[in-house]
C-alpha cells in the first residue's frame, strides 16, 4: 500500500512539474510591469487597450512558477487552458473593443478545495488523486463568466484543519519571506503565491482563520465575509453535514481595491443550491470619523511585542487620522473558544479523519484531535495534571471539551454558541457603539514548521470571530523587528492569565522557544478589522482607512522583491 501511495504521489507532481516547465523564465525588466499591477488595475489596462490578456498571463505564469520553485505553494496547475483562454478574450476584445466582465483577463488561482472540470480537487489525500472533477465550483464559473483566467489551485494542510500547510500528497509550503516558517493555513498556499506575485487574486475559505492567519503570515489582505454572502458551491471539504460553525468564502489579495472587486462579483450570487444569501454587494458611505475598539490579548495566551506592536501601530495611526478608538475588554474570548473546541470534536473527528484513508496523519493535527482520541480518564488527568503542576486553568477549559458528544450536548453546544454571539452583541456592539474593530490576528505573528501540533489552540483570536459570525479583514501592518519587539526577561508564564503550559512553549522552552524576533525579522504582521455580522462592505472601507491611516510600508504588489527578507 506504501509503495502504491508513494507512486500516486511521485506521478502528481511529475505531472505537475511538466506543466511548469512550460513556463517562460520570469525577467523583470519584461514580466514586472504586469506583475506589480493589481487586478483592478490589470482590467483597467486591458480595458485601455494598452495590455493584452496574454502579455498579462505569461507574466503571472512565469512568476507563479518562480513561486512555487521558492515555497511549493501550487497543486493543480491550468498553463495550457490558461493561455487558450486569453488567446480568446483577446479575440472577443479585438473585435468589440469591450472586457467581457469585471475580472477580464486577471490570472487567478483558487484554493484546492474548489472544484475545476477535469482537474483534481484532493485537498492533499492521496486517495482522491486521479480523480478530476466534472464540473466547475459555482465560483469558478463565475469568475470566468467575468473574464478572470484560473491559472493554478493552490495548497492546504491534510483536512484543512490547521494553521500549517502540509499534506502527504504536495509536501509543506513555505513561508515567502522566511523558509524556516509556515506560510499559514489553511488558504496557506493562496497567501505564498500572491504575496509572491504569483497571482493577481485569490480565493480561499475560513472556519477558525484560514483566510486570516495566512494573509497575516505571508503580508497579505483578505476579507473573511459573514457566512452566505459567498457561494460554496464546489468546494470540497471533510466535515460535510456539519453547520454548527460554518465555512466562509472569501478574497485573498494584494490590495483592498482587489478584495472590494472580488466582493462586488461574487456577493449574494446564487448558486444552484440557493444557500446564498440573496444581497448583492452595497456600496456604503463612512462617516469621516470613526470609532474603533480594539485590545491586544484574546485572554488565551499573551500577545508577543510584536503583535502588541503592530496593533498599537494601527491605532497611532487611526488616532492621527482624526478617528477615535477606545481600548476595551470583554471574557467571551475564552468562551467563545470553549464553545467552537466542544462543536468541532462532537464526533470525535470521525468524519474528518476517515479521510485520510492510509495517509500518515500530519503531525499539525496532533493536539487539536488528541482530546478526542485518548480515553475519558486519559483526557481528565491531562486535565488535572495540567491544572496541578503547572497552574494552568486556561489549557483544561478547552482540552477538557475535546470529546465526543451525544446529540443533547451537541444542541445545547450550539445554544451555547448562540448566547456567546447574542452576548458579544450586548456587550461589545451595543454598548460601545464601535463602528469596528481591531484585534490581533495571532498572539505570535508566524510559527515555525511543526509549531501547529502543540499550539493549535492560538487560533482562538481568530476562532472567536467564526462563532459570532463577523465579517474580518486582514491589513498588513509591519514587519518584526528584532530591535523593536524582544520579549521582556522577566516575563512569567500564566501572570497575566493566559495559559501556562502556552506561554512555556512560546516564549520560555530554551532552543525550541518559538517566539523568536530575531530568527523572524522581516516577517509581516497584520491585525484583524472586525465589523457586525452582514456589514461586510463596511468592513472594506474600513480597511481601507486603516490602510491610508498606515500609509506606505512595503506591502502590495512587488513587495516581495524589495521586503525586508527577500526578493528575486
């Protein structure tokens, strides 16, 4: 079965690596005038008449293929269609002087879940290998109705299910600016293709920050909608029938401008299951001052100086803007996370690790399914021993929820996730009044490989906005900074209420400490912009302020080629 496997294996990516030889060597005296361009942009060019799709496409080709040479971000590759695709919008614009739609000739790439006709959709399991779709996900088509060309799908982790991104069937992807770390997940390749210009927009999902904790890692922009303005039509997944917490789809990109585009296509569109919520995109109006809340801990763990800093950035800058923001603090944080651990372990991960079919788990998924894995009384010492000899009252809150459940605990889970939605209302929102907020996307701006199995549980900060439903993007901010953001020696595990056993392992675990300004210099940081649930397009245009706030700082398009570590 082993040597039947490793076949399977060595056949995708030969198959793969013959697509990307067809690729032109990047130059970025030819290729880079296109590359440094955003989608709306590469439309507007087009639409001019002073770019073709083609020049366009070959550009994207080239560095998609350098990209994935750097950081092995590409599953499925579509050069050959690509090109025959631009070849007729071409045609069409020479003979109508008119785009076809609003994405006309912008190379894009869609995470690997979503299907494409006659390409596979494996989400990294071997056994779904050689098995192409029939038809094209209700995105895709969309897309290509407006004139996009898919030029590639992009990596997951095995069961998307992690903040790494590592399958048995495409390896591990790396982290555009630093080798030694993940680029995120589970839209994890997305975020390393175009934060290398690989691409010009992207389409990924999120169920706990997988179109967020990306986007941060690799000094992207992303926008998480409110679950039903985005159509799921084609996506593939592993946890079919569950809808406690509901998977959200949404843009990944190099710009606000691009996010905002991408939103106007494809909100409230309608699919053949009309799951959609049936509101298309509405354009808003801000006040020009706005009220932002924001904090710096999500009470799980402590926020490194880094994230502390790149939160405390934004608000300097939204401050000097003329805007005005209130620190605030709120315990549903902590609760939130109990309630999202107790639904997604309710059978015990049986459905999603039935997939793996053979597959040797990824080491990624080793705390998030060991509660529910070992035997009651197992759970309950690792409980005790942790709350006893470590002092730790935040690790057993969660761990201790890591179990199957009966069908009452299950609804009452779902109640609960119900009060903490109704309750971060009352006493966030309605209380404060905020327009936004602003929040860290992680307590460690990166990890290294590996880090997933025993820190799993930073997903919180982004975990608490799936369960309420908010509408988050992401905004890069900056970068670490060795001479900036040392953590201070002093530092006690657990003094500020966080999780002991976390906070050993982040910040005091000798060699293997993972929380490392030195080693991540260069690394980009973002927060999270959070708004109410279906207020989405607020959310952008409040992206948008926070991104004028912050002004020029080395993110966008051709950012990789003069970032602080990296470049061509």
């Amino acid at each position: 079965m082993g040597n039947q496997r490793n076949a399977l294996i060595s056949s995708k990516q030969t198959a793969r690596g013959v697509v990307l030889a067809s690729a032109p060597s990047y130059d970025p005296l030819k290729h880079g005038l296109f590359t440094s361009a955003t989608a709306t942009e590469i439309v507007q060019r087009i639409s001019a008449g002073e770019w073709t799709a083609s020049q366009v496409l070959e550009a994207y080709i080239a560095r998609a293929a350098q990209a994935q040479n750097k950081t092995n971000c590409l599953t499925e590759v579509l050069f050959e269609d690509a090109r025959l695709q631009a070849n007729q919008l071409d045609k069409e614009f020479a003979a109508t002087q008119k785009v076809r739609g609003r994405l006309h000739g912008v190379p894009m790439t869609f995470k690997d879940q979503f299907e494409i006709a006659g390409y596979d959709a494996t989400i990294g399991f071997t056994h779904w290998a050689n098995k192409p779709s029939t038809g094209d996900a209700f995105l895709v088509s969309l897309c290509r109705a407006e004139g996009a060309i898919i030029i590639a799908k992009t990596n997951v982790p095995q069961t998307m299910f992690a903040f790494e991104c590592s399958n048995p069937l495409w390896g591990r992807t790396l982290n555009p600016w630093n080798a030694k770390y993940t680029c995120g997940g589970s839209s994890g390749g997305e975020a390393a293709v175009l934060a290398l210009d690989g691409s010009a927009l992207g389409v990924g999902s999120d169920i706990g920050g997988s179109l967020r904790i990306p986007a941060s890692y690799c000094g992207i922009y992303s926008l998480k909608p409110s679950t039903g303005r985005v159509s799921a039509h084609g996506a593939k997944g592993c946890r079919p029938g569950f809808e406690a917490i509901r998977v959200s789809y949404g843009p990944m990109a190099r710009s606000i401008e691009d996010c905002d585009l991408f939103s106007r296509v494809a909100f409230g569109q309608l699919d053949p299951t009309r799951r959609v919520t049936p509101v298309p995109y509405r354009p808003v109006e801000l006040p020009k001052k706005l009220k932002f809340g924001y904090y710096f801990s999500d009470l799980l763990v402590r926020s490194s100086p880094a994230t502390v800093r790149a939160v405390q950035e934004t608000i300097d800058a939204l401050r000097k803007a003329g805007h005005e923001c209130a620190e605030f603090s709120t315990l549903l944080p902590p609760s939130a996370m109990e309630v999202f651990v107790g639904l997604v372990t309710s059978d015990g991960y049986k459905k999603m690790l039935s997939y793996l079919e053979g597959d040797p788990q990824e080491d990624s998924l080793f705390l998030s399914t060991l509660g529910a894995k070992v035997p009651g009384f197992v759970r309950r010492f690792i409980c005790f021993a942790a709350q006893t000899f470590f002092g730790d009252r935040v690790f057993p809150r969660f761990f201790s929820q890591a179990r199957a459940k009966s069908v009452l605990e299950f609804c009452e889970f779902t109640n609960r996730r119900s009060e903490v939605e109704e309750a971060w209302y009352k006493e966030v929102w309605d209380k404060h009044q905020f327009d936004g907020i602003i929040a860290p996307v992680q307590a460690l701006p990166v990890i290294p490989h590996g880090a997933c199995a025993y820190l799993s549980g930073l997903a919180s900060a982004t975990v608490l906005f799936n369960v309420i439903d908010s509408p988050v993007g992401v905004v890069p901010v900056t970068r670490v900074d060795a001479s900036l953001d040392q953590m201070s020696p002093n530092l006690k595990p657990g003094e500020t209420g966080g999780s002991t056993i976390f906070e050993k392992w982040m910040y005091q675990n000798g060699p293997r400490t993972v929380y490392n300004p030195q080693e991540m210099t260069g690394i980009p940081v973002g927060v999270q912009i959070v708004g109410r649930k279906w207020d989405d397009e607020k959310v952008l245009a409040m992206m948008r302020v926070v991104d004028e706030a912050l002004g020029p700082r080395g993110f966008g398009p051709g950012s990789w080629e003069t970032g602080d570590n990296g470049g061509a």
